[in-house]
C-alpha cells in the first residue's frame, strides 16, 4: 500500500499536466476572512477570469485577472496591493522567489509538504512565511479529495504566522 502512494507521489509531483487544478470555493473561502476589502487583490495565473476572481468579486473584494500576463517574466500592475493565485505546482519555487522579489504581500495555495526543501527553507527563514493550513483536503476535480492537503503560503496577511480553518 506504502508503494502505491509513493508512486502516486512521484508521478503527480512533476507532472505539468497535473498543474491545472481550478481552485474550489472551499479552498478559497477560508482565506477571505483574513483579508482586507480596501485592498486590490492580483490573480497571476489567470487568463480573462479565474474562480479565485470570481469568487473573491463575488463576496465584496477587488480582485483582478492577469489577462495571461506571464508572472514569471512581466511586470505586475502597479495598482495591485496584494497577489493571490493557486499557482502551477512543478513551477511553485518560481512562484514563491517571483513574488519575495516584487515584495508584495502574497497568498499562494500550494500543498502543505512545500514547507520542506532546503532552498525553500532558505527562503522562508530569510524572507518570513505565514501558513493558512486548511484543515480537510479540497477535491480539485470532483473525484474527490487528493492525496495532499494544501495551504496558503502568505506573507504580509496573516496575524499569525500559523493557522489552522475549516
């Protein structure tokens, strides 16, 4: 049974094609209470609208769509207070490096085991890091709910650096 997991793992965990996981409203709504409403939130990784938009809009927040706009590469809008995305797993370093460089405040859901690796922990002892842990596993595909649980890795929003929601 142990194998199986791990190989599941293993296949998953680098896998581009297993990076397009729309965010469910569950895995959103946890986050909401700790945000700001006077602030304008940035989707990176969204074409011309994404549920983190919709949802974020939907429930009295200004939250705006990249367009496509490479992240990795582009500049971001200089009217963006804070960027929050469910980013592409196998480019999670990326993402975390990109958004310490801007220097913005950030929301990134990503699972729970990227608080492991050196250069990450590097990173998060340097730059600081806040964690949302969500309690129960988000179902990503209506299959039902993954193998990993997943988190808001944060900086510049939480009032503490962990917390637990359901």
């Amino acid at each position: 049974m142990a194998s199986t997991n791990i190989n599941m793992l293993h296949r998953t965990s680098n896998n581009s094609n297993s990076d397009e996981c729309y965010t469910p409203n569950e895995a959103i709504k946890p986050l909401l209470k700790e945000l700001k409403r006077n602030k304008v939130y940035y989707d990176c990784t969204s074409n011309t609208s994404s549920n983190i938009v919709d949802f974020m809009n939907d429930n009295g927040f200004v939250c705006k769509s990249s367009n496509g706009r490479d992240f990795l590469t582009d500049r971001v809008p200089k009217d963006i207070d804070i960027i929050i995305t469910n980013p592409p797993y196998s480019k999670k370093d990326k993402f975390i490096e990109r958004c310490y460089e801007i220097g913005k405040p950030f929301a990134l859901l990503l699972p729970v085991s990227s608080i492991q690796g050196q250069k990450r922990g590097a990173m998060f002892n340097e730059k600081g890091i806040e964690l949302l842990v969500l309690n129960k596993r988000i179902d990503f595909t209506g299959k039902g709910s993954p193998h990993f649980g997943v988190a808001w890795f944060c900086r510049g929003i939480l009032d503490n650096k962990l917390m637990f929601k359901d």
